[in-house]
C-alpha cells in the first residue's frame, strides 16, 4: 500500500530535487521544495527533501522572510517517551507541504517529566509555541493486576490522567503552549484472545480505556489529539509497534512510515494555526454521479440503490453532506449546462446532496481554473482554503498547474473509495468543533443571496438598510471560548495583529477586570451569520493608564463592507469608557495576508502615534479619543448579550 496515496505522483522525484538543490538561493531552493513535498514520497525521498529543507530553514535570509514566501513559522517541541529522532525528517517536509515552517526541538529521550515539571527546563530558550507528548503504552504502564476490578482500573487510569493533566497545564503556564497529546499504540499480543476486551485488566483493555480517557480529557481541557491509536487501525501497515524495532532502538514507529506519522501530525499542527482547507469543491458527472446528466439526463444517471456503482455515488455525497454538516463550505465546479446541472439536485429522487447544501454552483463551459477563481472571489476565501476533486485526471493536473495553492487529491479508479481517499487526506483536519462551525456552510449559502441582492440595489445605503442587520456584542464567556480561540488561530486577513493564543490565555484575559475580551454576532434577514468578530483589549505599559491597547481585533472577511467594524468600535469605546479609559490605542501589525485592513484604523477615525520603544519598525499605532471621536454612520442595531 503506498503510504500517502492521495497526493499525486512526481514522474521524476529525483531529478526534480537535484534541480531544486541547485538553485542558488535558498528561499528559491525552499519554494521548490514545498511544491514537491506535495508529491507522493517514501522515507528515502523524504529524508533527501529534509536535509535541504533544514539547511534552508537555517539560513538566516531565509528565517526572515518565512510570511513572505507564505510560510508560518512554528516552533514545535516534541516530548517522547520513545524514540523520535528518525520522524523529524517526515514531520518538517509534511508541514510545509501544509504551509507550515518548523522549528523542531527533540527533547532528551524519555525525559518529559523533567523538562516540563523541573525548575530549569532545555525548553526555557526554545520558548515552544507547541508541544507534542508523544507517549507509548510501554511508558509508565498502569500498576494493576490481570484480576484487577473495574473500578481498579478506574482508579489507576484517574491517576495517569492527573499526571497528564498536570503536564499539559504545566506545558501552558510555562510556555504558553498549545499542547498535542498522542495516543497510546498497545503492542502487547493478546493475553485473552476475542476475549480480551471484557477483561478490564488485560493489557488490550487497559490501553484501549486509558486511550478513552485521554479523548475525554483532551476535549475538556482544550488540548489537541494525535490520535495514533486510532490511525493505526485506519491504516493497517506493518510499522506500527514493531517488537524488533522496539527492542533494538526503542522505535515505537517505523522510519517507513515516517512520511505517513509527519502527515498525521503536521495536519494537526495546521489545524491549531488555522490553515486547514476550508472549501471542497466538487466535480459533477462521473464525480458525484455515474454519467453525464447533460446526455444521460436526470434519471438517467447513476446513483442510489439498485447498482453497486450508483451506490458507491450515493454514500460519496453522504460523505460531502456529512462535511457540509460539521462546517466544510461545499461548492460545484463543472462543465455543464447549468439549468440541467441543477435539476439532478432539485428533482433526482436519491441525491443526498441538495442545492442548499451548496454555497457556490458554478456550471459553465469556461476553464475551471477560471471557475475556481471566481468562487474563491465569491466566497471572499483564498485559494489556499480549498480543495477541488474531479474524477478527470486531466483536469486535475491543469489544476495542480495553473492553481498551485489549490489541493486537488489523487483519487482512486473506483468511486467506492473516494471519501475514504478525501477523509485520509487530512485536508479539514479540525481542532475544534462549535455549533457555529455546524451553520458555517449555510452561512457561506447565505452570503451568495446577500450578494444577489445587492446586485439588484440601486444604492449602498439602500442595501445596508434593507438587511435589518442587528449586531449583537457580549463578553466572551465560557460557552464562547473554544470559538473565540478558534477564529483568534484561524483568522488570517481581517485580523490586524495576528497574536495567537491558547484558550487559557484568552480565558483569563476575558477574567481581568482591566482588560476587555468582546465577541460579536450578526444576525441579518437572510439569516445568522454566527460569531464574526472579536475585540481583545487591555492596559499596557507602553501606553498612558487610562488608555486600553487594541490587542486583537479580527473579523469574519464575509461580512466586510456592512458597518460591522463601525458598529463594534461603538460597543467597544463604550465598554471601555465604563472601565474607566479615555483612549483607544489601535495597532496594526502587516502581514502577506492582512493587507486590505491596512487603513482600518485610518477608515475609523483613529488618529497616527509614534511607536513605542521596541515595538519594531514595521508596526503601526493609532489613537482615539473616546470623549470627543464619533463612530462612522453604520446601518444596523446594536443589541448586548
């Protein structure tokens, strides 16, 4: 079985790296590289990749321009209880296939305790911004006999769980990291045989209910999963707790498979920093259906019971319906006759689709580069959020050509095995799941029907009006957080300063009495548009102290050109005028893709400061005189929560 099947295969790897590797500037070395780290690979290949990779990621031109070549950098630390060493290569070449630049720090082997609970720390200069408790079930195994009772074993899996959960509290004060737990591999044959799983003391059972735990705490306690155990059944290869390789160097995972392991963890490490894919647009005939719907017409296409073919289709679209459900924007790119093209949604008995499910239908005889395109433009998303699958091997090589940022998986020759193709791939890999997440695709449907009616308005101010917008402002509180932490990691161009922060952190700013932590809904005629905003604001030494720093300000990038940010300024200066301040200080800070709230503050009224010492030349900062400054004139209610 090939280990990343659903990246495409480079018809000479080889040559392509020595070309890469003559290439005498190593930022121009680095961008070729991650294009070919988005081809299939076998650890050989990638260790090649790597060696390069890490020698340009040290040049010091390089470190400096990562957000330019459209790299985030992340310092990771990664804590083992066996040996990593040989998985770096496969972590470092998969995250920049994800956009990701790693700074990887190996603790010593077997050392984790120390380094996170002891007074000094080797991370104490590393500053992690991640850490990764990569643990076995070898590792501190549970003191319990195989007679043991089940509330024996409760009590010795509450133990390990308090000591996990210590670490990661410890791993959060220290750091201020977000923290990715493992789960346990058991590589112990079974003692019992089918019987296993009812013995609560047998090493199968131990491992498989100390896994369940660690789920369950890792979803209380805000912290991330690479649930390995779970992959391992996924992906049935041989590599996984190996008994030689354990015995001989400790190796709970194979080097072979270390290409396939550094995928499972850089997706993570995407998701945390809010660059997972977003979008899936889809193919039509042949794709989401047997035939071609223009010849074959509506009831002649296959899909739904009475064919293996058409229900292979079938549980296709149930897959995309299920992805639309947890928050994936689902949009149509096909080359079709657009009236028949929406009639197999409209009026085929057995699609699992339906039109609403879809937030943007393009169906035409242009390019589907150029299709692509545009919906990206009316999804107000980037290129780089989306994920294109056409049964056309064809087109999707045009694509990977004239659309680089685009992910377009290899799929196999059988329709049966798409979703599992789609779900292995890790392109919407979630650190977090909210009710909000659940209307997102709705939401995004929404937007296309605002934008078909300002089409039909004859002013702006009409428009506006016509909405009956209300925004509707509160405190951050608990039911909010895992959202408002959500978008704080996720948002990229309506976000002015682009800090990143864990859950805990922002938790207890929302806890100061100094400081301000406000989210924001809009709710307008066509619907709720969710949690779209939110304002971090808090004293800072640099600034006069009656003046509150504008820590963090972002939006949702569909609702721009509403009055939004004018409506949340007002909410804003009046929360901050009942803690006593008089001033606002805005700070922007640029990044390669927050250029359009450039003049944000500027639009707002906000007047221009000289930058405080150490704030760096590239930083820009702002004032605004709570007594004297009006907000502009916005079109919508302010309602408080």
């Amino acid at each position: 079985m090939e280990l990343l099947p659903w990246l495409p295969a480079h018809p000479d790897l080889r040559a392509a790296f020595a070309a890469a590797r003559a290439l005498p500037e190593p930022a121009a070395r680095l961008a070729a590289l991650a294009k070919l780290a988005g081809f299939r690979r076998d650890f050989l290949a990638t260790d090649r990749m790597d060696r390069i990779i890490a020698a340009c990621l040290a040049a010091p031109e390089v470190r400096g321009r990562l957000p330019q070549l459209g790299l985030t950098p992340l310092r990771v630390a990664l804590l083992a209880s066996h040996s990593v060493e040989h998985l770096v290569g496969g972590i470092r070449v998969a995250a920049l296939d994800r956009r990701l630049a790693l700074d990887i720090e190996v603790a010593p082997y077997g050392l984790y305790r120390q380094v996170l609970l002891e007074e000094r720390s080797p991370l104490d200069a590393f500053r992690p911004q991640v850490v990764v408790l990569a643990l076995d079930a070898w590792d501190a195994p549970l003191d319990v006999g195989l007679e043991a009772s089940p509330d024996e074993v409760e009590a010795a899996v509450a133990g390990r769980l308090a000591e996990l959960r210590q670490l990661w509290r410890r791993a959060r004060e220290r750091f201020g990291a977000r923290i990715v737990q493992q789960t346990l591999i058991g590589g112990d044959p079974p003692v019992f045989g089918g019987f296993e799983g009812l013995i609560p003391g047998s090493p199968g059972a131990l491992v498989d209910r100390l896994n369940r735990g660690i789920r369950e705490a890792a979803r209380e306690d805000g912290v991330l999963l690479l649930d390995l155990a779970w992959q391992v059944n996924q992906h049935r290869l041989e590599g996984w707790a190996d008994p030689v390789r354990w015995h001989q160097a400790k190796q709970l995972v194979s080097p072979m498979l270390a290409p396939l392991y550094g995928d499972l963890l850089a997706r993570v490490l995407a998701a945390a920093t809010g660059l997972s894919r977003k979008c899936l647009v889809l193919d039509l005939d042949n794709t989401l259906w047997g035939g071609v719907v223009g010849d074959d017409g509506v009831e002649g296409i296959l899909l739904g019971q009475g064919s293996a073919t058409g229900e292979a289709f079938l549980a296709f679209q149930r897959h995309a319906a299920l992805l639309a459900r947890r928050g994936v924007i689902l949009a149509i790119c096909s080359k079709n006759d657009p009236a028949i093209a929406e009639a197999a949604f409209t009026s085929h008995a057995e699609m699992a689709l339906r039109r609403s499910d879809i937030a943007a239908f393009v169906a035409n005889w242009n390019d589907k580069a150029s299709n692509l395109r545009d919906i990206a433009r009316t999804l107000d998303i980037g290129l780089d959020s989306l994920v294109f699958v056409d049964d056309n091997p064809a087109e999707r090589e045009i694509i990977r050509r004239e659309l680089p940022e685009v992910a377009v998986p290899e799929l196999p020759e059988d329709v049966a095995g798409y979703p599992a193709c789609l779900a292995n791939a890790g392109y919407f890999e979630a650190a977090s799941f909210t009710p909000d997440d659940a209307t997102r695709a709705r939401s995004y449907a929404a937007n296309a029907e605002r934008r078909a009616a300002l089409d039909q308005a004859t002013d702006m101010a009409g428009y506006l009006a016509g909405l009956e917008m209300t925004l509707v402002a509160g405190p951050v509180g608990a039911a909010e957080l895992p959202r408002v932490t959500q978008l704080i990691n996720k948002t990229n161009q309506f976000n002015l300063t682009t800090r990143r922060y864990t859950e805990a952190e922002v938790e207890r700013l929302a806890a100061d009495p100094a400081s301000l932590a406000l989210r924001f809904r809009l709710l307008d005629r066509f619907g709720d548009n969710g949690l779209i905003g939110v304002i971090l604001a808090r004293p800072d030494p640099a600034w006069p102290a009656d003046a509150l720093l504008i820590d963090t300000w972002l939006m949702s990038c569909r609702v721009l050109g509403r009055g939004v940010e004018a409506a949340s300024l007002g909410v804003l200066a009046a929360a901050a005028a009942r803690r006593g301040a008089t001033a606002l200080i805005g700070e922007y800070r640029p990044t390669p893709r927050n250029a359009l709230v450039r003049a944000h503050y500027a639009d707002l009224g906000f007047t221009p400061l000289p930058a405080p010492a150490g704030a760096g030349t590239e930083a820009s900062f702002w004032h605004y005189d709570i007594a004297i400054a009006q907000p502009p004139r916005h079109f919508m209610k302010v309602s408080a929560e």
